[in-house]
C-alpha cells in the first residue's frame, strides 16, 4: 500500500508584490482616519462592546473554531450548530449579555442554529402577546431554555396571505380545550426554524373556532415533544423539511395536527380572548400600536443591511486591491522601487469601482436612513402616547417599501462583490457564498419584498388624493405630504442643471428625485381614478412607486446628515468630505440606475443623463484612495468575515492554500474511489507502459 | 440513551392538499392553450433528435448510477463518490449501447450534473484532437480515447485567471537532455480550479511558458503525466489535491498543481502549430490564429443554445408552480372553484407575469439566435477554407457579446424564477437551487462576462469609424456595417409610433435596437477619438454598447427565424412564437429604457406606450404560458423538481421528499442527549413539570 498522506503546499510566497504590502499601501495613502468614522458611526460603547464579546467568541473552544464550517455536510453542520446553540446559550447567561449584546453576538458567530427563533421569535410573541399568568407558565422557564419553542405561521400551501391558513383550533367548552388540527396535506406547518428536531414547544398560529364560528388565525402555545425524551407527542407528526439553498444550520420543520388536545391556557390572550366557561370570543383593542413595533423591527433591518452591503464590500474591495491582472497600457504600474511593469490591481480599473464603490455608498446610506428611523420611531412612540396618530401611517407606509428596497439591494449587493471576485468569488473560501445563501431568505421572509411595496403605493396614492383635494393650502407636515405637494406647485419644472457640476448640488439632486416619485405617484392615481385599471394589472408601476419613494427618503437622510453635516468639533472635515462622496455617488449612482424613471419623467433631459454618468465616474475617481479605508471604518473582524479573500491583513493567497489544505479530500492522496472506478480503466492500456529511467511507469 | 425505538421514519398522513389539485389545474392550463405543442417541440428539435432523446432518457432513468434521489441530502464526499460511479457506468454505457457524441451529450445533458471525468472529454480530448502531432495523437490520444488515461486541462492559477499572458508557470527546455522542466516559481502560480484534476487525472494538458535558450515565448501547452499509472500515487516533483468546497459544482474535484522542477519529455509539447527543435531549442512559429476564432464561435454557439435549456428549465419550474400555487383573492376578479371563492393562481397576478413570462421569450430568443450562429459558423468554416474571411470578425465579436449577455441573462433568469418561487423556492426540492449553484461559473469561465464586452465594443468602434469615413465598400457590407451605416443616413430621425399597437410593428422595434446601438457606437466613439477620453474610464460604457449591439443581435435573429419558419409551423404556432418574438423585443426594450430616452429615438410618451404593450402581451401570453414550457419537452428526470413536475403534483412531492431527508429517519436527533437534554430536565428539577415521562406537562 502507498503512504495516503495530506497534501501539503511548498512553502513559497506569492508572487510579487506582496498582498500585505498592497493593502499596508492603500491604507497609507487615504484622506481620512477610519477610527474616527468609526467611533462617529458606532459610538465608542458599541466598539467596546464588540471587541469585548469579539474577545469571548474568539476564544471560546468551540464558538471560536469555525475552521470546520466551509467542508461539513449538513449532518455534521447540524450537529456542529446544536453545539453552538448550546454553547451560545450558557455564554449569554454567564457574560449577562443583554438583547444587544446578543445581537453582536450572532452577527459575528453568522450562522444560524436551532435556538435563534426561540429567542427572535418564540420568547418576544409570548412576551407582547401574553397574559401574565402566562407569561410565568411560559416564559419563565423559556427564559432558561427549559422549553425549546419556535414560531409556526407557514403552511406548507400558505404563505404570505396569513387569512389563507388552514389549521384550526377548535374550542371545546366542555373539556376547556382546543383542538388542533390539520385538514389538508397543504395545511401542514412549514419553514417553521427550530421545529424539526430542536423544540417543545411551538407558537402555532390556528384559525380559531369557537361556538361554530371562525375568527381567524391565532396564536396558541402548544407542547409537541416529550420533556422526558423529546419523542413527538401522539397526534403530531413533526420533521425537518430538508435541505435548503442555505440555513442548513437550522431544523426548519414541518408539524401536523390530528385532532390534538391543548388546554385553555394555550391561546395567548393578552388581546382577544376566549371566555373559559363559555367559548365566547373577546375581541382585541385597536391594532394600531403594533405597527410602531413593526417600524422598529424594519429600521434593524436598514441597519443589518449597512452590515451587509460593508460586510460584501469589505471582502471584495481588499480582494480588489491586492488581485493583479492585465497591464493597463495606458497607465501601466511598476513594481515599487524597480522599473518592472506589473499587473495593475484591478481595483484601478473603472468597471471594477463602478461594480465595487457604489455599495459601500449604500452602506453608508442605509446606516444615516437607519439612524432616522430610529429617530422617527422615536418620536412616534411619544406622539401615539399623547395620542397623536399622524405620523403613524407614512412611517409605516415608507418602513414596508424601504424592508423590500435595502434587502434587495444588499443581496444583489452580496452577489455582485462575489462575482468582481472574479474565479476565486465561487470558492467557498471566498466567504460571499454563504453568506448570499444564508442572506437570501430576507427578500420573502418578514414581508415578501414584491408584496411589501404594495402597502407603500397604496398609501402614497391616498396621499397624493389628500394632498390633491387640499389644493395646498394647508401646512403639509409628513414627508411624503410635503414632496406631492412641492411638485404639484409646478408639474412642468424641468432640472437646471447646465453641467456635470451641477449635480454635486444637493438641492438639484434632491429636487429630481422628488420629482420623478411625485409624478410617478401622480400616473399611477389618474389610471386607477380616471383610466379604471386595476390594481393587479398596475403591480409593475406599483413596486416602481415604492421604489421611488424609498431611494428619495434614503437620499434624503444622507444628504441631510452631511450638508452641511455635523461641525468640525463632531467630525473631522477629512471624514465629513468623504461621507459627502459617499453620500453624492450613492444619489447619482441610483440615479444612474433609474435613469429611465427620471427621463420619463421629463425633469431629466438626455444631455443631462449624460452629465450624471460623467458625474459617476468623476465620484469613482475620488473615491478610488479611500476605497479600503471605508470599508475598513466598519470594522468588520476577520473572524465574522471568516474569508480568504478579504482577511484584514491582505494575506489571500496564503490563505486560500492555507484553507486548501483543510479539504478533507486532500488529507489523503489517493481517492476511495480509485480501486473500483479508475485502476481498471488505466490498467487496461498496461500494455502501453513504459519505464523510464526512476521505473515509473509512463505512455 | 432512549428508551424507546428511536429508528421511526418520520411518514405525513395521507391527507390530499387542498383543492383545486394541481393536476387538475395543470390540466386546464394545457386545454386552453392556443397552438400545439408537439408541433412546437418538433419545430425546435427535429424528429430525429426527439427519438434518440427519449431513447437515451429511457436507458437513464433505469440506470442506478443515474439515479438524482439522493442528490440534494448528500455531503461532498458522498457526492463526488457517486459521481465517479456515474462517469464509470457513462463510459461503459456509451460502449454498450454504441451511443454517438450526440447521445453521450444528451445523456449528460439529462444527468445534469459535471464530474471528475466531465473535462476529460470536455476539454483534454479536443486538445489533444487540435492542437497534437500525428505521433502525439498516437501516444496521448488513442489510449485517452479508451480512458487508460484520464486529463484535465491546467491553464488558470491560483493568481492568474483572464489574463493568459499573465501566468507564472514555466516550461524551460534542456538542450542536452531534450526534456522540458515545469516548474511554479511562486505560491501564486500554483494551477487552480482545474476540474478532474483533484483526484481523478493522471495526466494534464498544463499551459506553461516556454522558456528557450533563456527567451521567454509565453504560455504553450504539455501533456503532462501527474500521477502514477501503476497506483495513481502523485508523481514526484508534483503536489496536487482539491482546492476545496465551492458555491456549486462540489461535484467536480477542481484541483490544484504545483511544479518543482519536474522534467517531461520533448513529445509532450503539443506541436501541430507552434514546434521546438530537439536539441537546439529552436522556436518555429505557428500559422495564422485566425482558424481558430472559428471554433470559438462554434463553442459559443454551444453556449447560447445552453442558455435556452437553462432558461426553459428555470421557466417550467416556475411557471408551472405559479399555475398550482394560488395566494390571496384578487377581489376585482375572484377565482371560482366549484362554485366557492378560492385564492387566486399566482400566475394571475400581473407583477409575477412579469417576473416569469418575458424568460420563457428569452428562451426561445436564445433557441433562434443560437440556431443562427451555428448557421453562420458553417457557412464562415466553407468560406475561410477557401481563403475568405470575411464573416469571421463580425461573427466573433457578436459571438463575445453573445456569450456574456446570454450568460448573465440566464444566471438572471434562474434566481428570478427561484424566487418567483417564493418561499419554496428556497428548498432544494424546488430544483432551482442547486441548479444555480452549478451554472452560475458559467458567467465567469470561458472569458469572464465584463472583459469580454470590450473585444465587442472594440470591433463596433472600428466598424464606426470605418462607416464614419466611407472607407467600407458596398461588398464588405455586413449586419454590423449595415446599421452604423443606416444611422449616420440619419442620426436624428426619431420613432415613428403614435401608439403602443405600433410597436407591435416588428420593425418599428427593431429599428429602436439599430438606432440606439449605433448611437451608443458613436457616442463611444466620441468620447474616445474626440474627448481623448482613456479606454479604461470608458468601460461602464463599452459593456453597455456592447449590450445593445447583442440585444439587437438577439431580436433581429428572432424575427427574421419566424420569418424563415413560417412553412415549417401552423398559423397558430407562429401567433405564439410571434408573441414570444415581440414580448421579449418589448420587455427589453423597458429594460434598458433608459438607452433607448437618452438615444432620444424615443420620447417618453412612446416610453409609457412600450410600458403598456408589454402588460398587454403578457396578458395574451398567459393562457399559453404553460404549453410554451412543455413545448420545451424536459422530462421530469430533468428537472429533478418537487415544484415544476409535469403533473403538478406539488405538494405531494414536497412531502415525499421531506420524508427522505436523513433527519427524518430517527424520532430524536442524535444531539439531543447532550445539548437539549440537561436544559429541558433542569426544569424537571424546578419542580415546573406536571406529570410524569411521556405525559410531562408545564
């Protein structure tokens, strides 16, 4: 037998110039310091708090090892993840992380496991949804994992349309219990995470039914596994739904009824209730404040995909620095100190910045609109405790579009740095292929991204109405209402700008986008109210609209935080001029994008289209020396990145070897499959072999 | 340990989804199309190949190396062992049976899946064909042909990937001994993402650079033997293995390899076009190149009629899930079944329509544009063997810009398809998943999408100019030639449509396309003749002309195809096909609108016109959305799919195959024990349960 050892690299360097030195380069020439827009974004308690928890997960002996995550099939990742779940649980009670903390926390662990929805999801329903007498029977003991729960809305023929489920819960005054049940194979609970192997309980949402009559889905704590050994308990039929895209760390599972009993205890009822002895239905107060919740929960998610968008950028914008090909002939580079021409790096290269630059702007972008939100949140929470609900439906209205706007841009965004990673972005190595994979869900899950943007337009069109039949003469306070307004006062402006200079104007830049939703809104109004089209048939110009709406409220936020931007006392005027690029190459850039919508709109004329992709490029340009300096201002660590390609230190090819080596197919030489398959094919041609002088056997 | 039997598969009750069942529906969605189906099928492939397409599906599908059941739950390792049995059975199957290259490709086709022996007669064969001595062809060739050998073909590097010129590897030759030594000077020369190379072959065709009497004459290719015949041990001098998990492809050992002055014999430099002299070194120069750009255009031909089947498979999938799948009541227009309200297909809503029916258009844009290409790469092989090469540099760079705008549109197309999905989308089971993961390269290798843009753009560029100064003659005059030429009679003539029903007028679309190519051309032009603006500041620009030269390239194929084929199909399998042709030029056109406003051919009331056309198709397309899928004719072996099985059948696939996932095989994860046990009894010990073992309560 043959001595089946690892593989293992020659120790050599890459070739010249060196990774580390390209990127140690980069970072000299920049215009700015990157911990100071740092500490400006995060605020120095947040950086403290990461490195800190970045110290625990790091050294932890089995949270700090992700060397595995990249070659385990998904036995061995689940399995892996129950123990990280595990683990991630007893840190959290023993460091005494708050919701935060733990937030940090998997941001920078960055793979799901089977307890994140009892946390996310399970514990939170129970929370807001619960009476206190349930909330000691069910959340007490979840608090410590003594049940496992998950949230069960899905059905397997039943998504989005929530009054579309078919499980039910029937109420029994005479036993004082309900009756779950599945009546149809589509009925089955689906995608429901944590349910297929890890849970006990469930929150399962049941069309209840009591004294003959249906009120709808409902939300029910129910026990489905055993606590003495986690067998499913008789009546239910419980699994995992199999492999996914990603998010194979996670059990996402199925659950059946047949005709299960649970007590009364079960229906959450801190808003409608059923009477005990009686089976009669109380209904809930006004829904109305739950919508403040919701706006909280979308501006997390603007402020997620800022991590996203840098997390992508930050990969391959340092890939992007030390990568060589081509000589640019018109610009060809030299190897510091010698005369010898090398491949340029191909983030010198205007494609490269056009398909790189843009989304660290919209990181950026996402971060000052996050931040807004919170603000609006806020301030909307005081107003509704006064009763004012004014503000209520526009924050609402512009949260739903802009949840569908920044999950879409920050997956096309993840996908787009993989690819101008060129071969290397399809390795796993790479880092970007799961995080895509396990990213992906956003664009459906929490509102389906296409559906979303229908309460947006839906609402802009009523607006625009309220607006219209008000003549203007009133004071116009929510945004929306103000930007109708100001383009009703003169549908027929046209945009002055004479040069591509012109468009460095915040004002000129703004009024464009104002424009082009304003009118866009107006369309869609007169074909609903004057042409009779339907609803359905207008669902294109719809998602549009919302689009619209949403790239104004974001350009808005940004160039309001910069221009003119916090004082030099804040802010460095070196940090403050890059957020400005920042801030005018995200506007023009989306404007690039959507260049159609705003000729349409007649405000934009071709000669100035073409000024604005001028414009574009010029921003490129002056973006390109603080290009790594801006992703580095994230401060993204090496082991949430967990990628050969963007570590840090600019080490790429070292890692990826490094990482190569680790592929269980090379820790022996010769493959199993060797006997059967290949040794009888190749020895068949025995007869062609020659010796050569060491005896090897060669045609 | 449990105390009870654990090894229960998990099983769903036999309940039936909720009406309307998916068969029924599909059903009806096929009783109500408008043409024939089969006729359209035969159309596309021809009788011929139908036959031996379902021969080879029939032997296939009862082959258990061939078997797609435990596809999706399968780890790598299991993966590429099930794939090295599946290249052996193919081997032998295709001796058995006396399959030609043709049926070996449908077979393939079919598998739908690469493998470690997939380069071997994808790229190490034709090498050897091409560029290989008669002596060579005996000594690398025959044996290879029968597997005694088994290659792959080593050109990218662990630093190096578009830029060939860029590679490090070296190929010295020795005078005195008459051998070569490869050698990788650097960690960055290392060969990577070479398929078949981590495990299965012996020998590899390496692109090296040829270093004679101390001249560099840059990379040339060796066939090189890497691994021992005898026991498949990697020779010495060499270290080679797997470069590791990829986002798709995991079926395939992509490989890396690493030179340490290893010597190989002067035979193995491959010499039917450039040759070393023995024993002096002495570089003979190879013939014109031009030859093989013919080839180039024959493999991208290949590649956009690949693009049709990716399109169509995505599209069948989706489509006939959206038939089947129903969510919300659309209240202005409430679906009855069996006299009550139910939900609405989700193919009735428009936004989804326009999500999914423009790619099945692409599909068959793609079938009309490919079938031309292969047209014109015959028609320029007769006219460059008889020394006329006139065809060759239109037909290449139209075939650059084909090859990275079908690519994308197809990579485009599968994910919009997976997530028109919705949610299921999302499961493996709906077939789109992996199925991304695996084409999804396609956009990268073979000249990566962006740089290939530039080699179309540039041949516009030259075209123009050569327009611009009357320096074309009449006879020299081709389809490119033909509209730069057009637009300069009149650059400032606008479209003559006054309302959306005039762009139903093929040629008022088509002439949109022209002008605004050729306007783009110019502009391109000027900026770099006139503004001496650098190439490098253009190149945003220069993918986008060369977007709008393929587009037209792809609509101008189109219809000039259903005007060829208008004896060979019924009057209504051509209003389909003519639907089809003018949804796809319509849809791109709004796509790309923004070229087609600043060109100002269009103004923005005919933009709005456009906008209305293509809701207006797409409601005519509707009914016969399902029938333009089957047309298609991909078997349910193909697709591999829970969501687009022919009979609709769904939900019922979903849970048969939820019961295969290993997971399901015992009651209690294996996890259980250690990770959840001693939380969940802890409240045992609070005191919190009521009731004992199974029947232990809050």
């Amino acid at each position: 037998m043959i001595d089946n050892e690892r593989v293992r690299f020659p120790k050599l360097k890459p070739a010249e110039p060196q990774g580390t030195h390209l990127l140690a380069v980069e970072r000299q020439n920049a215009s700015f310091k990157p911990e100071e827009l740092s500490v400006y974004m995060h605020g120095q308690q947040y950086l403290d708090a990461r490195e800190s928890i970045l110290d625990v997960l790091q050294n932890d002996p089995i949270l700090g090892d992700k060397s595995q995550r990249y070659y385990q099939a998904r036995d061995q990742r689940f399995d892996r993840a129950m123990l990280n779940a595990k683990r991630f649980a007893e840190l959290i009670r023993e460091h005494k992380w708050n919701a935060d903390d733990v937030l940090i926390a998997d941001m920078l662990i960055d793979e799901p496991n089977q307890f994140r929805l009892h946390r996310s999801m399970f514990m939170p329903t129970i929370a807001n949804q619960g009476t206190e007498e349930q909330k000691e029977f069910f959340l007490r003991p979840a608090e410590k994992y003594q049940i496992i729960g998950c949230y069960a809305q899905t059905e397997l023929g039943h998504g989005s349309n929530v009054q579309g489920l078919e499980t039910t819960a029937t109420y029994d005054p005479s036993t004082q219990s309900f009756i779950l049940h599945s009546p149809t194979l589509t009925a089955a609970k689906w995608w429901i995470g944590g349910l297929g192997k890890a849970a006990t309980h469930a929150c399962v949402m049941a069309r209840l039914i009591t004294q003959g009559k249906d009120h709808g889905p409902h939300p029910f704590i129910v026990q489905i596994r055993s606590l003495e050994d986690h067998r499913p308990r008789n009546g239910v039929t419980v699994g995992d739904i199999g492999p996914k895209f990603g998010f194979n760390t996670v059990d996402n599972g199925f659950v059946m009824f047949d005709n299960y009993k649970i007590p009364h205890i079960s229906m959450l009822a801190k808003y409608s209730q059923v009477v005990k002895a009686t089976g009669e239905y109380v209904k809930p107060p006004n829904a109305k404040l739950s919508y403040g919740t919701m706006v909280f929960v979308r501006a997390n998610i603007v402020m997620e995909s800022r991590y996203v968008l840098a997390r992508a950028a930050t990969v391959a914008v340092r890939y992007a620095a030390v990568r060589s090909q081509f000589v640019d002939a018109a610009n060809p580079k030299k190897l510091e100190g010698t005369s010898r021409t090398v491949e340029t790096p191909v983030i010198d290269y205007n494609m490269v910045q056009y398909r790189l630059f843009p989304v660290i702007a919209q990181a950026y972008a996402c971060f000052f609109t996050g931040k807004e939100m919170y603000r609006m949140y806020n301030e909307n929470q005081d107003r509704m405790a006064q009763g004012d609900f004014s503000f209520l439906a526009d924050l609402h209205a512009t949260s739903s579009g802009l949840k569908s706007l920044t999950t879409t841009i920050s997956l096309a965004a993840i996908e787009q740095c993989r690819r101008a990673c060129g071969g290397h972005g399809y390795s796993m190595f790479s880092g970007l292929g799961n995080f895509y994979q396990d990213y992906l869900p956003k664009v459906t899950w929490e509102g389906d991204n296409y559906i979303l943007t229908q309460q947006t337009a839906r609402y802009l069109g009523k607006t625009f109405r309220s607006v219209a039949a008000s003549k203007g003469d009133e004071q116009r306070t929510t945004f929306s209402e103000r930007y109708i307004q100001d383009y009703m006062s003169n549908p027929g402006a046209r945009c002055p700008a004479q040069s591509a200079a012109d468009f460095l104007n915040p004002e000129i830049i703004l009024s464009a986008y104002r424009f082009r939703a304003a009118q866009m809104i107006e369309t869609f109004v007169r074909k609903t109210d004057q042409e009779n089209r339907t609803f359905n048939s207008m669902l294109v110009l719809v998602y549009q609209i919302s689009r619209a709406h949403c790239q104004l409220f974001i350009v808005s936020n940004f160039l309001a935080a910069v221009f003119p931007g916090p004082t030099q006392k804040e802010l460095p005027k070196e940090v403050l001029s890059v957020l400005r690029t920042m801030a005018l190459l995200y506007a023009l850039y989306t404007m690039e994008e959507e260049l159609a919508d705003f000729l349409c709109s007649q405000y934009i004329s071709s000669e100035q289209a073409t000024m604005i992709k001028e414009q574009v490029v010029q921003l490129l340009g002056k973006v390109r020396p603080d290009a790594v300096a801006l992703v580095d201002a994230f401060g993204l660590p090496d082991y949430q990145l967990n990628s050969a390609l963007g570590n840090s230190k600019g080490e790429v090819y070292e890692q990826m070897t490094a990482m190569a080596e680790m592929e269980p197919l090379n820790h022996r030489a010769v493959h199993e499959s060797y006997e059967e398959i290949i040794k009888p094919f190749v020895h068949a041609g025995k007869h062609l072999w020659k010796r050569d002088s060491k005896g090897i056997a060669r045609l | 340990m449990a105390t009870f039997n654990n090894n229960v598969p998990t099983k769903f009750p036999k309940l039936d989804p909720k009406g309307p069942a998916g068969d029924i529906v599909l059903a009806a969605e096929r009783a109500k199309a408008t043409f024939n189906t089969q006729e359209l099928t035969k159309f596309m492939y021809g009788e011929e190949w139908l036959d031996r397409f379902s021969r080879v599906l029939e032997v296939i599908e009862n082959e258990p190396a061939f078997d797609k059941s435990n596809r999706y739950y399968q780890g790598r390792n299991e993966r590429v062992a099930d794939a090295f049995k599946k290249d052996k059975r193919m081997v032998e199957l295709a001796r058995e049976k006396k399959w030609t290259d043709v049926d070996s490709q449908i077979a393939n086709f079919l598998y739908d899946q690469s493998s470690p022996f997939s380069l071997h007669s994808g790229m190490f064969l034709p090498t050897l064909k091409n560029q290989t001595t008669d002596e060579q062809k005996k000594l690398f060739l025959e044996p290879a042909v029968k597997h005694q050998i088994i290659g792959c073909y080593a050109q990218t590097e662990l630093g190096h990937g578009s830029n060939v010129q860029g590679l490090e590897t070296t190929a010295t030759y020795i005078n005195e001994t008459n051998e070569f030594e490869i050698h990788s000077p650097t960690l960055t020369s290392s060969k990577w993402w070479i398929g078949g190379l981590g495990k299965a072959a012996n020998h590899a065709i390496v692109m090296a650079r040829l270093i004679l009497n101390g001249k560099d004459f840059g990379p040339h290719p060796f066939c090189v033997q890497i691994r021992s015949l005898e026991d498949h041990r990697p020779l010495e001098g060499i270290t080679v293995g797997d470069i590791g998990p990829k986002f798709g492809f995991n079926t395939v050992d992509n490989g890396f390899i690493m030179f340490d002055h290893y010597r190989i014999p002067h035979v193995s430099f491959l010499a039917r076009y450039a040759q070393v002299k023995q024993g002096t070194g002495e570089y003979v120069r190879p013939p014109n190149a031009k030859l093989s750009y013919g080839t180039m255009v024959f493999v991208r031909a290949n590649i956009v009629m690949g693009v049709r089947f990716a399109l169509a498979k995505a599209a069948t999938i989706a489509i006939r899930y959206s038939a089947v799948r129903n969510q919300f009541v659309d209240a202005a227009n409430p679906r009855k079944w069996e006299n009550k309200v139910v939900e609405t297909a989700v193919l009735d809503y428009t936004m989804q329509q326009y999500r999914m029916l423009p790619i099945i258009a692409q599909a068959y844009a793609c079938f009309f544009t490919g079938r031309e290409m292969l047209r014109l790469y015959n028609e320029n092989q007769t006219n460059m063997n008889a020394g006329n090469f006139t065809l060759l540099a239109d037909l290449h760079a139209s075939s650059s810009g084909l090859k990275s705008l079908c690519t994308t549109m197809a990579v485009q197309g599968i994910e919009d398809c997976r997530r028109a999905c919705g949610g299921h989308g999302y499961s493996m089971f709906s077939g789109l998943g992996s199925f991304y993961q695996d084409y999804l390269p396609n956009v990268t290798w073979e000249g990566d999408n962006y740089v290939l843009t530039q080699q179309t753009a540039r041949y516009l560029g030259k075209q123009f100019r050569s327009v611009a100064a009357n320096k074309t003659k009449e006879s020299d005059m081709n389809f490119t030639s033909g509209y730069l030429y057009e637009y300069l009679q009149n650059p400032n003539s606008k479209c003559p449509a006054v309302e959306a029903a005039d762009f139903m007028n093929p040629e008022v679309l088509l002439n949109a396309f022209r002008f605004r190519a050729a306007s783009m051309t110019q502009k391109l032009v000027h900026q770099l003749d006139d503004q001496g603006k650098s190439w490098n500041s253009m190149t945003v620009e220069i993918a986008r002309v060369s977007k709008a030269h393929t587009q037209l390239v792809l609509l101008s194929n189109f219809i000039s195809g259903l005007q060829a084929a208008r004896s060979e199909v019924s009057s209504s399998t051509m209003q389909a096909l003519r639907n089809m042709a003018l949804l796809f030029g319509s849809h791109t056109l709004e796509q790309e609108l923004a070229d087609f406003l600043v060109s100002q051919y269009l103004s923005p009331d005919q933009a709005g016109m456009v906008k209305d056309l293509t809701l207006d198709l797409l409601s005519k397309v509707r009914p016969d959305a399902v029938a333009l899928v089957d047309a298609f004719a991909l078997p349910d072996y193909y697709l591999h799919s829970a969501l687009g099985r022919y009979d609709g059948k769904v939900y019922e696939s979903m849970t048969e195959m939820a019961e295969q996932e290993p997971l399901n095989h015992k009651l209690v994860t294996d996890s259980y024990e250690e990770c959840i046990k001693p939380l969940v009894h802890a409240g045992k010990a609070e005191g919190r349960w009521k009731g004992e073992g199974m029947q232990a309560k809050l």
